[in-house]
C-alpha cells in the first residue's frame, strides 16, 4: 500500500484496488457489448466509488450505505451474466466476485455501525 492510501478509509483502498483492476478488464470487451454491458458496469463501479466517498462526510450514512450495497448485489448480476455470455473469463469473474463480496462485507460493518448509533 502506498503511503498517500494509508490514512485512506479501508473500504475506500479496496475499491480503488478493484476500480484499478477492473475498469481496464471492461476495456477489453467486444465492441459489440460495450455500450449494453462494459458501461453500465463502469458506471456502477465509480457510482459506488462517489458514494462511499459522499457517505465518508454525510452525517446520516445508513440510506447511502444502503444504496451502495444495492449497487454492489445489480453489479454482482451484470458480472455474473457477462461471465455466462462469455464475455468475462472464469478467472476474472471468480477475482471480481471475490473483491466485491469483500467489499460487500466490510459495508455490511460500517452499516452495522451506524445503525448501533
């Protein structure tokens, strides 16, 4: 880890990991998906990276948190029929999956938090 990251929130470190993966992967679907899935992919990625950085400073976060983890699971779907479509290798799908319910986890705390407040 780099040392800008370090005082970077834990959730935050892990989805720039993942955007620094995964954004290149989408690049390389085919031309002719690009516009239905590559995209819509993309735009779920940084909508979630926006989000968690706008839950950091909002005062209520639960509603925020909970439209992430909504985000997260319409993510999950898309990479899963990308991979059954053949246009995500095994190999990438299963790191995807993996990162993304890792990060799923670690909201599901920060959700718990504040919920405890």
């Amino acid at each position: 880890m780099n040392n800008e990251r370090d005082d970077e929130m834990p959730i935050l470190v892990k989805w720039m990991d993942i955007l620094e993966w995964l954004l290149p992967v989408m690049a390389g679907y085919p031309r002719k998906v690009r516009h239905t899935f590559a995209e819509r992919i993309e735009g779920l990625l940084l909508d979630i990276f926006e989000d968690l950085i706008s839950a950091r400073y909002t005062r209520d976060k639960t509603p925020r948190l909970r439209e992430i983890n909504l985000r997260l699971e319409r993510l999950r779907l898309l990479l899963r029929l990308s991979h059954e479509l053949k246009y995500l290798s095994h190999n990438s799908y299963e790191r995807a999956i993996r990162d993304i319910n890792e990060t799923g986890r670690m909201l599901g705390g920060w959700i718990r938090q504040q919920e405890q407040r």
